[in-house]
C-alpha cells in the first residue's frame, strides 16, 4: 500500500489514488465479542476469535482444513509416496470426512464470498457442487483400485483394474474443473478449483510415477507427464491471476467500524465524537488483509507444492523438505491519529519491505507513565523494540516503533520471543495488555496489568484442524501513535502507542539452514544472511511461498548471496547434488561457490539462459543442476555472483542427497532428462 516503497523492490498496483501490494503479508480479521474466548468453549475462527457470523464459522472451517491438509503435505515421507493414491488418501479425509456430503467445499465458496462480498449464483453453486460429488465417487473408486494394486503389484487384473480407473477419474476431474472457474466468478470459486487442482496434480503424477508399472505404453506414460507439467502451469497461473483480481476487489471493499456485530470489540468507541474517526482506517485495512492472509493459507501455499509432485524432478523417495519463508500479519488492533489515519500509513507501519528472512529473539516494550491530566489509568505504551537476526548469522540488530516521547518510562518489558505461537490482547478504545503463549500455547509472559470491563481478543495464526500446536510463529510487532483519550474536550490530547499489528512466519520455516540425510531439502534464498553489491529481495510472484532474491550484473568478486547452511549429524560426509531453482530476465553468467573457513572448495560458473519477459509466471522458472560436494563440514556457506547479463533471481537451494556411486546417480538424472 505504501508507494514510498517502489524503491524497496514491492510490486505496486494503482488503484485510484491508492496503491497496495499484492502478495504475500497478510492481517487478520477483527475480534471477540467475548472474554477470554477458548476454541473449546465457543467458535474458533481463523483470525482467533470467537464470533457468531455465520460467514465467519465458514471461514473459520475452511482455513482450518487447508492448514491440516499444507501441513499433511508437508510432512509426508515415504512409504506414502511410494504408493499409488498415497497423496490422495492422506487428504481426502479433510475433504470429505467427518462432514457430510459436500459440506466443506460449500464452506470454501462461503468463506470468499464473504472475504470479497460477492455471491455465487444457486446455478454456478449447484453445477460446482455436482460436479465435486462426481470427483468424490471417482476418487473413492480410484483409491480402492490403488489400495489393490498395492498389495498386489504383479496382479494383472489389479494392474488393468487401476489402469482403467484411472483413466475414469482423470477424465471425471478434467470434466469438472471448468465448472470451479466460471466466469465473473472465479474469484469466489478459487479455493474449491485450488484444492480440486491439488487432486487432479497428485493423480497425474501417479500415473507418470507408476503408469508403467500398471502396464501404461511408455507413450501414455509420456503424453501424460506432458500434461502433468502443462496443469501444473495452467493451475498455478490461474491461482495466482485470480487471487490478485481478488485482492482488488477486497482493496475496494467498504469500511464500516460501527457495525458491531461484525467488530464488537468497537463498540462505543468508533462512535466517539473525536476520536472515533480513526477507526476507519484499521477497518479498512483489515478487510483488505483477511483476504490476503485467509487466501495465501487456502490457494497460494498449497500452490507452492505443487512443483515437487513432478516425480522426475523430485526423484528422491522419502520426498522434499519444503519450507514457507512468507511473512504474514495478522489483524490490526487499536487505531491511529490525526497524522497516521491511513491505509497506507498502517501499511508502512506494520509490513516490512521484502527483506531476508529474520527471526525474532527479543520483544522490548517500553510503558509510560499515565499524566495526571487523563482519567483513563490503563497502561500506555510509548517504544515497541523488536530484536532481530538473519538466519545463520549470530548479529542482531532492533527496530522499532514508538511514540512522541512525551510520558516518563515507567517499567520496560523485555520477552524472550523466539518462540512465540500466539497472543491475546486486551483492549478498551485501544490495546493495553498482551499475553505471549509458546507454540503449545502454554504461557510465556504477561505485558501490562488488567484494567476491567476489557475485551480479550485472540490474535494469533490459527492451527490445524485437530493440531495440538500453532501453526506460525511471532516474527514482527509493529505499532502506531494515537493520542490518548482524556475525557474533556479542552485536555490537551498525550501521545501513545495505540494500533498494534503482529507478524508471524510458518513453523516450515526452520530457525537454520539444517540440510537432511534423507530427504531433499528446498532452502529459500530469502534464508540467506548477506544480500549485497546489486542484491535485493524482491517480491515473489505469489506462487514460491515467499519472496526472490534479484542478482543484477556485478563485475567485481565479492559475494552478492550468502546462504548459511549446518548439515545435521547423520548428513555430515553425505555426498549432495546443489541444484538451484530460479528465473532470469536475459541470458547470464551466474557463479555459485561452496566456501569453507577462508577458502573455496567447490565452484563454478554457469551460463543461464532467459526464462521470461514481463511477468513473472509458472514456466519463467527453471532448475540449474551445479555440482556435488562431500558434507563433511559442520558448517559451509553456498555464495552466489551474477558475472554477467540478467537479472537472475533465486528461489530455491535445494540439496538433494546422492545414494551409490555419483555415476549411476547422474546416469539415472539423464535419463529422465531425456525423457
């Protein structure tokens, strides 16, 4: 939203006289109609509140779901990935499980109806829903043909059996899709046509996987990793098009702060003669950002798996350690003041730039003192200081976020903060107290006393459906000014810190750089810990679960990314294949080096050719296989140079670990490149 950042690399749209950014961080929506809301006791939506709207419990269940199912995926080893459907059976139960029918699709369609106030027509609903009922019955015949042809591998009725199912319930999905992006209303359909995407992508890639093994010709097999990798394309780019006509839409939504039904936790105070105007802003924020956040948990992280189910790419079969490195905000508390009553300065505030990923270590608060001109004696908070580091990296620095420094510091509140799952707030007309659990939700600090009748609200990521920890973790607290409310129109208004935004990252996200002896591990180069000499973090394209490093053309030798990375115990003198995911706007030279205590070891220079022009889209990435190295060293770091050409930009490090001999490893990756 902020224009001043065009030169921090964000991609701006105009709207108007506004600009927003259009991918990753997100906020959260508004609060509690109750005190003190347990999940047990009440309904439990995914901006953490309990709440009685109806769209809300919609909302609430669908970002749940596609929680449980990312973190399924996520997860998921062999043997699963070693059997036919074992993609499929490990979600379909979050999909058409303990609710009846279609409930939980008919709960996708309501959860974005409501995020962008657009309804889809009893005809577009019922095709869609007709539709999903045939993808069900197909699927269930599918999994129970696989489920045979896995016991019984040389069966030739089992192997004709799931040859011919598949063939049905591929036909029965392409059949369907169309009717989960009809026109005028893509937007609203887009979480049902993500997951029914995700479907469709895992069966194609068991047929590519076992198709000749089921007795496939090779032909078949090859026309359909062929189409495997055009719907993998096709399915991302409409997922990503999609959600940025979408984020439009909510950027245009209408603010109302005194509905009360919808933002309890307002009540009175966004009626206050000379205040209540400030709370336009956050208002408007937040419906922007329940769009942002709920959609990048149920399309566009689920869309940044999909490139590890090409199984002649990913070969390795205990799978890939994939890790989220997008920051995402949850909901804005409080209000502004006469000079930050914005959306853009809410912005500007709360969400950083693209940036490397850090991690918070301290949290910092700084509480002033209450003048004896005001009458309301909660506790005010004037600085707000959080503690930083890269990954790999032992330094730390602070940013912050305070208030004209008018008040006496009376007591300073220093949290330990790096591991912090969520928090509660209390609140009157603003935040004044807050409550830090760990990822088991247990207690870990208090900041701030009670000062009754207050309004507890949740603010937190939401977990997985049936999940026993929190998803995310506290990555960024950000806060605005406010002035304080005396009572008396003619008491000259105090500074304070008085709207609250939170960051958080997905717990994928290691706090290292660990590489794994069995497991392919992706590393974001946003997990990198120096990016200079024409490096910049740049936004991502809404479809790698996070921002890009951008390498412009650098004549000199310094390193322009450094990647910190720590084998785990069982990898050290394990052989790895470096492979590295990324797009170029021209043809370049790229240099990418493993450098060990002084000096380098393995190295090499690249040529890349370009990948795109424009926008950046599904096909503008491709993968650089650079060399293999020996693990033998507890710590390395992998140092990139853009020599020439470009710009080249780096999505992915990826360590993929070489069983038996390096020859018969490179011989079996040209055979799949010849294929």
């Amino acid at each position: 939203m902020n224009q001043n950042y065009n030169n921090n690399e964000y991609e701006i749209l105009d709207n108007g006289n506004r600009s927003y950014q259009t991918k990753y961080p997100f906020a959260q929506a508004p609060g509690s109609e109750c005190q003190k809301p347990n999940a047990k006791d009440g309904i439990y939506t995914p901006v953490g509140r309990v709440d009685t709207v109806l769209q809300n419990i919609d909302i609430g269940l669908s970002v749940r779901t596609a929680l449980s199912i990312l973190q399924m995926l996520l997860s998921v080893s062999f043997p699963a990935l070693g059997r036919a459907a074992g993609l499929i059976n490990i979600i379909f139960g979050f999909l058409w499980g303990t609710l009846a029918g279609q409930s939980v699709w008919e709960s996708f369609m309501k959860a974005v109806e409501s995020l962008v106030n657009q309804k889809i027509t009893d005809a577009v609903r019922a095709k869609a829903i007709s539709e999903l009922e045939g993808v069900q019955n197909a699927l269930e015949l599918y999994q129970e043909a696989a489920d045979d042809w896995n016991e019984n591998p040389d069966d030739a009725s089992a192997k004709d059996r799931v040859r011919r199912q598949f063939t049905s319930t591929n036909t029965t999905i392409e059949f369907a899709m169309p009717s989960f992006r009809v026109p005028t209303f893509e937007v609203p359909l887009l979480t049902v046509y993500a997951q029914a995407a995700n479907l469709h992508l895992q069966l194609l890639r068991d047929a590519v996987k076992f198709g000749n093994e089921w007795g496939m010709p090779s032909a078949e097999v090859e026309d359909l990793y062929t189409r495997l990798t055009r719907r993998t394309a096709e399915y991302t780019d409409h997922c990503v098009t999609t959600y940025d006509k979408g984020l439009k839409g909510a950027y245009d939504l209408a603010p109302n702060p005194t509905d009360y039904n919808k933002y309890p936790y307002l009540n009175p105070y966004s009626k206050d003669p000379i205040y209540g105007k400030y709370y336009t802003a956050p208002v408007d924020w937040n419906l922007f950002n329940d769009f942002r956040r709920d959609m990048t948990i149920m399309v566009l992280d689920i869309v940044a798996v999909w490139p590890t189910y090409n199984p002649r790419i990913y070969t390795n079969p205990n799978g890939v350690q994939v890790e989220l490195s997008r920051e995402v905000y949850s909901t804005v508390y409080g209000r502004g003041g006469y000079d930050n009553s914005s959306v853009d300065a809410i912005e500007s505030q709360i969400v950083r730039p693209p940036h490397l990923v850090t991690e918070l270590t301290t949290l910092k608060i700084e509480q002033g003192a209450t003048l004896d001109m005001e009458q309301i004696q909660y506790p005010k908070y004037m600085k707000v200081t959080n503690t930083l580091h890269y990954i790999g990296s032992s330094s730390t620095w602070e940013q912050s976020s305070s208030a004209i420094p008018i008040r006496p510091i009376t007591q300073i509140h220093t949290t330990p903060a790096n591991n912090i799952g969520d928090l509660s707030l209390s609140q009157l007309d603003v935040p004044y107290r807050f409550s830090f659990y760990n990822k088991d939700n247990a207690l870990i600090a208090e900041v701030g006393a009670e000062f009754p009748p207050n309004n507890v609200t949740w603010n937190g990521i939401p977990r997985a459906e049936d999940s026993d920890q929190n998803s995310h973790h506290l990555s960024y607290v950000g806060a605005l000014s406010t002035q304080s409310s005396a009572g008396f129109p003619w008491t000259y208004p105090t500074e304070l810190l008085g709207e609250w935004g939170f960051g958080w990252l997905h717990n994928s996200l290691t706090p290292t750089n660990e590489i794994l002896s069995d497991k392919t591990t992706q590393i974001p180069a946003v997990k990198g810990n120096a990016a200079e000499f024409g490096a910049t973090v740049v936004r991502g394209p809404g479809s790698t679960g996070g921002d890009l490093v951008r390498l412009s053309a650098y004549n000199g030798v310094w390193t322009q990314l450094r990647v910190v990375v720590r084998p785990s115990t069982t990898a050290r003198t394990r052989t790895y294949k470096l492979r590295i995911r990324y797009a170029s706007e021209g043809n370049a030279n790229l240099f990418v080096g493993k450098y060990v205590v002084n000096r380098w070891w393995e190295t090499g220079n690249f040529a890349v050719d370009r990948t795109f022009s424009g926008a950046m889209t599904y096909n503008s990435f491709k993968y650089l296989d650079a060399f293999n190295f020996t693990a033998n060293e507890e710590e390395f770091k992998i140092e990139f140079r853009c020599n020439s050409g470009g710009p080249i930009y780096i999505d992915k490090i990826e360590f993929i670990p070489i069983e038996g001999s390096i020859e018969a490893f490179e011989a079996d990756l040209d055979l799949e490149k010849a294929r």
